[in-house]
C-alpha cells in the first residue's frame, strides 16, 4: 500500500509485488470500483509473474476526495500520470503495461493523447476535457490493455491520434454500458489492437462468469508481447 499527491488529494494505491516477476500491470479501475475489488483478479497475474498496481481514483477507497462530486477527465489524467510515474520509478527495469476499465480505458487512452470524442459533432462538456497532446510518453509503456471501453473515447476517423504501444482490448459482446460495435470499429481501424471478445459477457469482464478466461487472456498476452521482445 502507498499513497501520493494526486489533483484532489492524497490518492492510495496497492501494490502486489511477485518474485522473479517478468513484468507488471498499472491498472485505472472503472467508475466506482477500488484496488480491493481486484485481488482476484491480481493474484492470476501474480500466479504467473506478473506484478500488479491498482490506483484508487479519488473519493473511491482509501484515497482522499468527494465520492459524490463529479469528475473532470483532466484530473483522472493528471492522476494517472502520477500513478504510472511512481510505479516507474518503483520497478525502472520491468516492462509496464498500463490497464483500464471503463471510465479507466477512457483515462488510459487519454493520458497518451489517443482519447478522442465521437465524430458525429455529439460534443459534451466532457469532450473539451480530451487532452489533444500525450501526457505520458508511449515509449514508457510495453503495452496498453483495454477492458469495457466507452465509444464516447474512440473517436470515428481513421487517423490515429497519437502513437500506441501495443494494445488488448477485452470486451463482453454483450456489453449494454460500452457496446462492443464501436471498440470492433476502432480495432479495425489500427493495426496495434488485438481485440478478443467474449459471448455471454457484459461490462464488468474482470468480475463475471469469464473473469478465468479474461486474466488467462491477459497473462499470455503480457508475457508473449510485453514480456517476450524484453527477455528477448
């Protein structure tokens, strides 16, 4: 457990450290979900070597912060920045991949500069929130997975807004919060995404029936994409 200054406040992280681990994985959870809803999920990577960081956004467990005031992406961005920089700075020589849920793929993408409202001109307050520069340099990042991401990040155009590192995007096919036609879009769209969906799923993957399948899913992608160029 630790903590850092984040935009509103001290913001606490949990960190589930393994021996002899080939890599590690930053994860921004979903709107309303904390570090203590994710040991299970944890513990399959630990199982196979890979460390695990879990930021508490703020207001949601032991960070500081208004669970009821709204949120401005600018702020999850900042704080994630923070969040990726410790965990940096922790384990410099592991390859890292940054992870988000939801409201936290949302975070993820924008904190390289790839978030990018709809291109239909359905504009909302949040849109002029997207940060149109990267925040964290993709360079420092082995790869990026992307579980239950909202259109509402994934632009329509065929142009990438900023480099990626490699990505996974996990999705539920019946995801009713983030449908899966806009995340199969935007797959199409870039060479770097792998997209692996899963039938009878929704949109809190990590946690319903085919969490099993998702964390194999994402062990054997960290360790042969992520883990396998560094061994290498």
């Amino acid at each position: 457990m630790g903590f850092f200054e984040g935009a509103r406040g001290r913001l606490h992280y949990r960190h589930r450290p393994v021996g002899g681990a080939v890599a590690a994985l930053a994860l921004l959870p979903g709107s309303g979900q904390h570090s203590g809803h994710y040991h299970e999920f944890a513990r399959r990577l630990n199982d196979d070597g890979i460390e695990v960081w879990t930021l508490d956004t703020a207001g949601q467990g032991l960070s500081e912060g208004d669970p009821d005031r709204p949120v401005r992406l600018a702020d999850l961005v900042d704080d994630a920045a923070r969040f990726t920089g410790v965990v940096r700075e922790s384990i410099p020589d592991l390859p890292l991949t940054l992870m988000g849920h939801s409201l936290g793929a949302i975070t993820a993408l924008a904190v390289l500069g790839a978030a990018r409202p709809p291109a239909d001109g359905r504009m909302t307050p949040q849109s002029a929130d997207y940060p149109r520069e990267p925040v964290s340099d993709a360079r420092d990042l082995a790869g990026l997975v992307l579980c239950g991401t909202p259109q509402r990040a994934l632009g329509g155009t065929a142009t990438q807004a900023a480099p990626l590192p490699r990505v996974l995007a996990v999705h539920g096919v019946d995801d009713r919060r983030a449908p899966i036609e806009a995340v199969r879009d935007w797959a199409r769209r870039h060479d770097s995404v792998e997209l692996r969906e899963y039938p009878d799923a929704g949109h809190d993957l990590l946690h319903e029936r085919v969490r099993g399948r998702v964390a194999a899913d994402i062990v054997q992608w960290t360790r042969e994409i992520v883990a396998g160029p560094a061994r290498r």
